[in-house]
C-alpha cells in the first residue's frame, strides 16, 4: 500500500505538471495578446507604448521564463494581475470560491439523498411500470443541457410565484442563503442525481443476485433489511466513486447554471474572463479546476482501500 | 454435442432476419427504446438535409414587425426579437448542431483510434508516455477543456469543431487502447505477423476493424456529448457565432429576460437540443446492449 500511494502521490504531480504545461502554451498560442487587444479597442498601434505594456506584463520574456514565473507564483499564492481590473487576480478568484463550493455541495447533497434511493427502488421493482419511469425520467435528465432546465426552472418561477430566483445581492442569513442556493444547486445536481440512479440501479442487480442474498432472504429478512441493509451496503463503492468524480466534474454544469441564475461564482467568472481575454485569471482559474479534479481522483482511489477491505493495493 | 440453430430459433419466434428489413424490424421489436432513439435521430438528419423544403421563410431574414411574435398559424413556433421565424431557426439549426456534433466527433475519433491504436499495438514507453499524455487531458472536465480551447483559438463555427474534438480525443484513444492490448495477444495477429506482414498493415487492417464495437458504442454515447458542449458553448457566447442558427445562441439570445415575456422562445430550442441527446442517447444504449453485452443494463 505504502509504495502504491507513493507511485499514485508522484503520478498526481506528473498529471498537474502536464496540465499546467498544456494550459500554458494554449493560452499563449491564442492569436493576439493582451497589448494587441487593448490597441484593437483604441483603433492605433504605437510600437513604443505596446513594447512597453509587453514589458510590464512580462510578456516579452521567453516562454519557459513565464512559465517559471507563473508557477513560481502560484506555489507561494502570487496569481499575478489581472489585466482587466489590474487587481491581483487572487483578490479576485478567492471570494468567489465559498459561492461556488456551496451550490457544488448543495448539488452533491442533492444528486445523492434523490439519486441513491430512487436507484434503489428502481432495482428492487426492475421491469415494473415504475421502473421504466425513472430510467425514462433518468435519461431525459442526463439529456438536457443544465442552462435550458435552468431557465425552465426560472419560468416555472414566474409562472407559478410571480418572483424570478436570480442573484441580485449577496444573502444576508443562513436561510436566505439556502434559499437563493438551493435551485441553482438542484438543477446542477438534477444531471449528476440521474447518473447516480444508474449507476446505483445497475450495481444494486448485480448485488441482488448474489448467494448472500438467498441466503439473507431465506433466514425471513425483511425485504428492506435485504435491501437496504445487506445489498445496498455492497452496491454503494461504485456509486461512492461516481460521487467523487462528479464532486470534481460539476465544474461543467456549474459554468452555465451560473450564468442562468446570474450567481458571482468562480464558474461564471471563468466565462466572463474567457471572453475578455483575461489570461491570468482563466490560466489561474483552469489550473485551480484541474487541481480539484485530480486531487479528488487521488483521494477517490485511496478511499476505495478504505472502504471495501477485499481492495488491497499490492506492494 | 448439440448446437443450437439460432436462425431456426429465431424463425419460431417470429423473426425474419434473412432481409435487411427483416433484421431491422428484429432489432426494433426486441429493442423499441433504441428504435425510438434511431427515430428521432432520423428526423433531425431528414430537417438538416431537406431544411429549405420544409420551411417557409428564410432563418436569418428579420422583419421589426414581427419582433417577439406569438406562435400563429403563420410562424408556428412565433417569432424571435428580431422577427425571426423560430420554427426555420430550429430547422436550419439542426445542420449546426449535426454539423458541428458530426464534425468534432469525426476529427476527436479519428485522432483517438490512431493515438490508441499506437499506444495499445507498441507498448512499451510509447504507450506510457502516451497513457500519461490522456491522463492529463481527462483531468479537466469536457466542457471545461472545450472552453480552455475556444480561448485559445477564438469562437467561430471550425474553431468550435476542433474545440470540442480535442476534449473527446482521451476516451476514444482510451477504449481503443484497451481493445487494443487483448487483440495484439491473439492468435490471429501472430499469424499475420509469421506470414511477414508490416506492423502498420495489421494494426489497421486486423487490429482496428476488431476494436469497431466498443467504439461505436463509445460513440453514440460522445454524438450526444458533442451536442450538449456545443448547446453550451453557443449559449455562453463562446461557441457557433452569428448569423448560425445555432440552438445553444438561440437561447442565450432568449435567457431569462423572456422567460417573461416569450417563452417560446426558451420552450422551443430547448426541446430540439434535448429531443437530439435524448434520441442519441436511447440509441446508445440499445447499440451497448447489442455490441458489448457485457455492459448490458
């Protein structure tokens, strides 16, 4: 186990490394930098101004020589400038992140206490009526793009309760909070819920045909024992994986959702950035992605050892 | 030992698999939810091909009388703010989407089998550095690394096609990698090697046709994929620009200020770009169900 996690540990670094490496060079491959920009909006080229403004943003030094300074920088919390508001492009990712990481808890909460059950009940009742429902409703979930179930979400609003949940100012309580989060997060989550219904469907039949289950089944449990507590326990390590990885990949849906309920989240700002040509805030913003995803991969793994004693990483 | 005559099995129960139509009904009977998803798969290729027979009024021509009118007899799905026909949108913009959805799966697949034919048939560090390479670029979510691309190369109708292409290149090389390192060991390939055979020559000419299963199914999964980043992009102003009919724009044009006002003009794209993945995705699984019955749901 030990030498695993050390190989796994030094395998997560390669991985940063690369994708540090590819951010890199895509953005700075991007036709036009930031000096050529500003004098397009002016209508005039004056070389000695734009050579200086290359100059202060660092620009005109060789590649590897940016690169070592951004990731330099990162290490030690220096994000660098953005060149929009020139803030440090710190001062403006960080109070952004406790937005986003509530509505991506939220929607894990939600994908979960729905999903994992509905799962369930759809394995135990499989080629029933009910059944076929919720693998019909599971599939339409999984092919509507978040934004357009965020705005029929907002329609719903209007039509049912006159009022359209979008953010205007930062809530001021802890219910109010909950609130004004809570539908953002359920649309996010209503796609990841989807998934985790199959996946929890399709693992628990596996489950369900075991010997244990027979053998549970003729000492009279209850059908919820069975169900609940001797198949579900054993059907839970692929879906407690999935979680995981969509804790990681909700990045996707939170990007437009975001936009749809006009939230100030780090997802939002990544696309305003992107379209303003922001590069230290979208290389930032990308990189900091990136180390979620692969950080949660990591601990994913090392979970599994941890949650199903027959998984032994050998030495 | 006793065989089983499967097309005399098949006969008694009814099926005729000796004509094409006849295995095509075969299939529909046994799998009705994929026969759906072929359907409606179909319909959208029928309105992208025959889009100027089936509308009326041009996509992109606009008429301030008619801004933000209602569905009528005339403009069945209404107008959009610009007085655009919503119903001649939706149709032309099947061709975006299947054009774009297509393309980027078209040019992700190819770069994927030749990446993971590679890898999988060398071994050896070519196949590490490259598992390494994957690794990396599936450490970002889909539309995350479509959105990186689109900074990098700017939003336009090919830029989006390669966009989305390259975020699709890790999963395609991944499969046929791993097909890859099974079929290298068999016998089959051991023949062609002693018979004096060219390494290229059996990697794609009895290596590759053998992977073909698992990346149609892959496939069909990914058209639906490419669609959504593509919705998506489009919505975000980042994807398919003006005058493309594109469905995701179509929305964005339409967010949540006429959710209010004209909700048809948030009902209507919508449900195209759902009904598509939908049918793509119905398809799939059917096509996981017949080619790759060990993943059988």
């Amino acid at each position: 186990m030990g030498s695993y996690l050390v190989r796994r540990f030094g395998l997560m670094l390669l991985t940063l490394f690369g994708i540090s490496v590819i951010i890199f060079v895509m953005l700075r491959i991007a036709p036009g930098n930031i000096a050529d920009i500003l004098f397009d909006a002016a209508g005039f080229v004056d070389q000695a101004e734009k050579a200086q403004i290359m100059k202060d943003l660092g620009l005109d030094k060789p590649m590897p020589v940016q690169y070592a300074s951004w990731i330099g920088g990162l290490l030690q919390g220096d994000l660098g400038y953005s060149y929009v508001t020139d803030r440090p492009a710190i001062h403006e990712i960080l109070p952004r992140i406790p937005i986003t990481a509530r509505i991506a808890g939220l929607a894990l909460l939600f994908a979960a206490v729905i999903g994992i059950p509905l799962g369930v009940i759809s394995a135990v009742k499989q080629n029933t009526r009910l059944d076929y429902i919720l693998r019909v409703v599971s599939l339409s979930a999984l092919s509507m793009p978040a934004f357009w179930l965020g705005l029929l979400v907002l329609m719903g609003f209007v039509g049912y309760f006159g009022t359209i949940p979008i953010y205007s100012d930062a809530p001021q309580s802890f219910g109010a909070a909950l609130v004004m989060y809570s539908v953002p997060a359920a649309v996010v989550g209503f796609r990841s819920q989807a998934l985790l219904l199959r996946l929890t469907r399709s693992s628990m039949l596996e489950v369900l045909r075991q010997d244990y289950i027979r053998t549970a089944r003729s000492k009279g449990a209850s059908e919820n024992v069975v169900n609940y507590r001797h198949a579900l326990k054993n059907a839970v390590l692929p879906v407690v994986t999935l979680i995981g990885l969509e804790a990681a990949f909700l990045m996707g849906g939170l990007v437009v959702v975001e936009t749809v309920f006009n939230i100030p989240g780090v997802a939002r700002f990544l696309v305003e950035a992107i379209r303003w040509r922001d590069y230290p805030i979208v290389q930032n913003l990308i990189m900091y992605i990136a180390i979620i995803v692969v950080v949660v991969n990591f601990t994913v793994d090392m979970l599994y050892a941890a949650l199903d004693p027959r998984i032994k990483y050998s030495d | 030992m006793s065989s089983i005559d499967y097309r005399a099995e098949l006969a008694k129960a009814g099926a005729n698999i000796d004509s094409p139509w006849g295995k095509l009904r075969f299939l529909a009977r046994r799998y009705p939810l994929g026969a759906a998803g072929a359907v409606i798969l179909a319909v959208c290729v029928f309105a992208a091909v025959f889009a100027n027979y089936i509308t009326v009024f041009d996509p992109l021509s606009t008429n301030a009388a008619l801004s933000l009118a209602r569905p009528s007899a005339q403009h069945w799905l209404g107008c959009d703010f610009m007085g655009r026909d919503v119903y001649s949108r939706i149709v032309y913009g099947a061709r975006i989407s299947l054009a774009v959805g297509l393309g980027s799966l078209g040019l992700g697949l190819t770069c994927g089998v030749i990446i993971g034919l590679t890898s999988g048939y060398l071994g050896g560090w070519v196949d590490l550095a490259v598992q390494r390479l994957i690794d990396i670029l599936q450490s970002l979510p889909l539309l995350v690394m479509a959105l990186l691309m689109t900074a990098s190369l700017g939003p336009s109708l090919r830029n989006t096609i390669i966009a989305i292409s390259i975020a699709l290149v890790p999963s395609s090389a991944r499969v046929v990698r791993a097909s890859t390192l099974s079929l290298r060991e068999q016998p089959f390939v051991e023949s062609a090697k002693a018979i004096g055979m060219s390494e290229l020559r059996i990697a794609f000419r009895h290596v590759l046709p053998n992977t073909l299963a698992p990346l149609i199914v892959l496939a069909t999964a990914q058209l639906g994929a490419t669609i959504l980043i593509e919705a998506a992009l489009s919505f975000l102003g980042l994807g398919v620009p003006e005058p493309y009919p594109s469905w995701g724009r179509m929305l964005s044009e339409s967010a949540a200020e006429y959710v209010r006002t004209a909700p048809w003009l948030v009902i209507f794209p919508g449900l195209a770009i759902s009904s598509i993945v939908f049918g793509t995705n119905l398809l799939g699984d059917a096509l996981r169900d017949v080619l790759d019955p060990r993943q059988r749901s």
